[in-house]
C-alpha cells in the first residue's frame, strides 16, 4: 500500500513541475511581455514637430507629414497606421531625410516587416550597428555589394536607420552627405523620447 501512494506522491509531484513549467514559459511567438506606458497612440504623435526641427537643425521639405489611418500590413494583410515625412539637414547641403512611422496591429507583424525591411537586399558590409537603440535596430549605410549597389551615385551616402519600439516601426533614411551618419541617430533618439 505504500508503494502505491508513493509513486502516486512522485506522479503528482512530477504533473505539477510540468503544469507550473508551461505557467511560467511564455508563448515564444508572442515576443517578450514589456509593461510600460506607452503615451502614443499614433503615428502622428511621434513626427516632429517644429521645436524638434529647429533642434535637431532640419526644416520640413515643402510639406507636412502624410498620414494613412487605415494602413495595411504586407507581411500579413493587418491593419495600421503609417506616416511619412520629408526633411532636409540645414547644414548638409541638398541632405534629405525620409522618416516612416509605422503602427502594427501586433508584434508578429511588426517583427515580420522589421526583418524583411532592414535585412532585404542589403550587404552586411553596410552594417553600422545593431541594437544600439533598443533591441531591435539596426543602423547602415549603402554597400556596393547591396542589391544594385554597383548603381549608387559616387558621393552620395544612404543611411538607414531602424528601430522598434512598443507595436511601432521607425524608419529614418537619408540621402546625400557622408555627414548625415552623426545626425540620424539623434532624430532616432529624439522620436523614441516621445514615448516618455
């Protein structure tokens, strides 16, 4: 009769091992569970606005951000938001900045389109940096071994700058001057300070 109730006793112990480990493990698709406050609640809210232009020394390029309310994910088929700017750096003669902004339905949509934009038809060789801001970013520049890269204009630099944050995909480019490098990554540190 002991013999029984003891193996019972390890059966049980060993089930509730088991049931407390899946409690505890989190569903790996859903990506990691971050509480935060998070003050956004659209794209629009993370453009800049004219005190963020004047410090960071850009000025808008002919017109305001254009907002698309009802944005469908390509990855796969969600809705969104998604807003796109246009920017020139003071300094940096005929620079051009590009900022998009977009607004995931999910995580898994947000993690799809972030892996297919920032490692599609890029060279490693362009990588600057890879989680400098946040766990999902990454920083480059334009390659001659990037898809068509035999084909840029000598002289004329392309960064890249990505970043996650929340549901949201920020995508900051430029165009022009081999300088630009110091300056996207403020405009990337200034939009993510929007959060709070």
């Amino acid at each position: 009769m002991f013999k029984k109730y003891g193996v019972l006793g390890i059966i049980l112990a060993i089930l509730l091992i088991i049931i407390g480990g899946f409690l505890i493990v989190q569903n790996p698709l859903s990506g990691p569970t971050i509480k935060t406050t998070n003050t956004i609640s659209g794209t629009q809210e993370l453009a800049l606005n004219e005190q963020d232009l004047q410090q960071l020394g850009m000025t808008s390029n002919g017109t305001a951000c254009q907002t698309e309310e009802e944005y469908t994910n390509i990855v796969d088929s969600s809705l969104g938001q998604y807003s796109f700017c246009n920017y020139i750096i003071n300094s940096l003669n005929d620079t051009e900045v590009i900022i998009e902004l977009q607004k995931f339905a999910n995580y898994e949509a947000l993690n799809g389109s972030y892996q297919y934009e920032s490692q599609h038809l890029f060279s490693v060789q362009g990588l600057i940096s890879e989680n400098d801001y946040g766990d999902q970013s990454r920083f480059r520049v334009n390659n001659e071994n990037d898809y068509g890269g035999q084909y840029n204009e000598p002289n004329i630099y392309y960064y890249h700058l990505w970043i996650c944050k929340n549901e949201y995909l920020i995508h900051i480019t430029s165009k022009g001057s081999r300088e630009a490098e110091e300056y996207i990554p403020n405009i990337g540190r200034l939009i993510l300070s929007k959060f709070g």
